[in-house]
C-alpha cells in the first residue's frame, strides 16, 4: 500500500536537484560484515554541483529568497563547506550573486585546504570567498557584507551554516515523503537508517517527516562536529520549529539516536574508524564516502553491526549526504 503523502505545496520550492536519488543494496558491504541487510539512499548523486544533502534544503532556502526578491546569497560554513559548495552553485545557477565566509575551524595546514576540493569549485561557481580566522571573525564579516549589499540597495538571502533552519528542512521533510514511497515500492520495511550529523538540519527534517508520517525507521545521527547532547538540543530546537511551520505537533525525538563515539579528536579530523569505512565502501561496493561526514557516519554502522547492536535480520539505510570533493583537499 502506497504511504500518505505530505503536502509541502505551500511552501515555496525551487527544483535544483536529481530525484528521487536512488535507493541501492549493499550486499558485499553486508556479506563483509556478517549481519543486517544494508541499503544506501544515494543524497550524493542530488545531481546539483556533484550532488550532497544541501541542494534538498536549498530548493526550499532559495525558493525563498527568490519570493523575497532576494538578489545576493550569504552563508557561512567551514573552509571546506559541501553547503557553502552547492549554495555557490544553486546561485549561479539562478542567477544570483553569492559571498561565502568560510572560517578556519578545522585545524589543518597545507596548499590543498584552502585551494582544492570544495574551494576550488566555489571560485569556478563564481562565488566571492571570504576565508577568515574563526567563528567570530565569521559573524563580524557577515554583518559587513550584509550591510554593504543594502547599502547599495541590494537585497541580500542570508543562509544560516548548514542551511539548518525550518525552511531548509523541509527538504529532509520532502525526502522522507520520497523516501517512504519507494521502500513501499520494494516492499522494504527498514528499522534504523544511519545519517551524519552536524548542523542537525537533514536529522530534523526526518524525524519531522516520520513524524507526520506516523511511522519511521530508528535514526541514529552520527555527530561529527559537537558532542551527541550539542547536537541533539540543535536538532530538537530545529525539529520543533519545522514540525511548526507544516503544522504538526513535537516531534518528540523518541526514535531519533545521537551518537558521538565517531567523533574522534574533533570535526574534520581523521580517524582511524573513518579511513576503515571509506575503504571498505570504496573496495566492497564502489562507493565514494567522505572524511569529514560520511565517512564517520559509515563507521558508526559498521561499528552497531560488529557489536550486534544491529541485528542479523535487521534492514539498515545508510543515508549517504555527499561530500566526496573535500577527499581532494586531504590528500
Ligand atoms: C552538511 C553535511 C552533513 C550534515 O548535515 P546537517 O544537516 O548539517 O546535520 C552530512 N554530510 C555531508 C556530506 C554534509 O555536507
């Protein structure tokens, strides 16, 4: 039987990406590890910019702005932003004019980190980058060039990092919708789905989405830039604010599981578990992970099945959110 739908028609959307993204088995990758049958919802092939979770919440974010008269794009991310990434290319390609400010937060030296990967393509989308020192240096240089675009009566979009908001989950809302029709098309009952975790946005916007639903896998979140009880309070306070905006009520997050043992020494940093799961995507299954997000999020998977915390005849989705072009800036 064919889920409800949830009608996000009031909302204004503008189409930027490819689906539905597929929905893929795992097999060898679940052979390797002895238990659960493992799926993949592939949000890296979005299509936009070589693909990745932010253009489901920019379709919204910029449906938006463009109603708003919007004619420049701000937003903030990490040097090596995905989001800063597709905000670049989904301004382009609407035609409007985009200013990153990427702070330096992740501890990392070398040529590559600031000219490769995800920066080198925000400059060919013809953004106009702004790498500063830290967090506070990011929110001076916003206010600036938030002033400066009105100052020349210009009408500025700003984005919040991650595009993490009640408009842009509504994307994550929108794929949960996506989501449910087609495990009812393969008849696929899944009971945890695996997803990286960090300004909470695509969590929120699933757990909102299960929640009008009704019904919904167990979501764990691998938080990979706070501790689980950070990331856990912004995604309730996003979830609540989404769950607003389409009229519904909580979400509590009963079935939402943060976990932050992936962490390591912090966001952007390597770690051993993270070099593992990439490889064993990479040889098993040909598919690209992340260091930054995917990476991890695989790992804690791979960790809930080789500690049987996922069972043998569990159905887990790995929900894979893109990431691939910052592998270029590692080296
Ligand atoms: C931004 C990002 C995430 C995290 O999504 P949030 O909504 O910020 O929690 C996960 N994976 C990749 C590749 C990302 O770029």
């Amino acid at each position: 039987m064919a889920p409800p739908s949830i009608d996000l028609a009031r909302f204004p959307r503008v189409p930027l990406g490819h689906g539905p993204t597929p929905l893929e088995p795992l097999d060898r990758l679940a052979e390797h590890l002895g238990g659960a049958r493992i799926w993949v919802k592939r949000d890296d092939c979005t299509g936009l910019a070589l693909g990745g979770n932010k253009v489901r919440k920019l379709e919204f974010l910029l449906g938006e702005a463009l109603a708003e008269g919007a004619d420049t794009v701000v937003t903030v991310g990490a040097v090596q932003s995905n989001h800063a990434r597709q905000t670049a290319a989904a301004a382009a390609r609407l035609g409007l004019a985009c200013e990153l400010v990427l702070p330096r937060l992740v501890e990392r030296s070398g040529t590559l980190f600031e000219s490769n990967g995800n920066v080198l393509l925000d400059r060919l989308f013809g953004a106009r980058l702004h790498i500063v020192d830290d967090a506070h240096a990011a929110r001076e240089r916003t206010a600036e060039i938030l002033d400066r675009i009105r100052g020349r009566g210009g009408t500025p979009a700003f984005i919040p990092v991650g595009g993490s908001n009640a408009t842009g989950s509504l994307g994550y809302v929108r794929a949960v919708d996506e989501f449910a029709h087609q495990c009812a098309a393969l008849d696929l009952d899944v009971d945890r789905l695996f997803v990286a975790a960090s300004s909470g946005g695509t969590v929120a916007g699933l757990a909102t989405g299960w929640a009008a639903l009704g019904a919904g896998p167990v979501v764990t979140g691998v938080a990979v830039y706070s501790d689980a009880e950070t990331t856990r309070e912004e995604i309730a306070a996003v979830a609540t604010h989404t769950a607003a905006r389409i009229g519904i009520e909580g979400p509590g997050l009963e079935r939402v599981a943060i976990v932050d043992d992936q962490l390591g020494p912090g966001y952007g940093m390597p770690t051993e578990a993270m070099h593992e799961a990439i490889a064993l995507a990479a040889r098993l299954e040909g598919l690209v992970l992340d260091p930054v997000y995917t990476g991890k999020a695989m790992a804690g998977l791979i960790d809930h099945v080789r500690r049987g915390v996922v069972g043998t005849s569990e159905t887990v989705v790995f929900w894979h959110t893109g990431g691939a072009p910052a592998l270029f800036a590692y080296g």
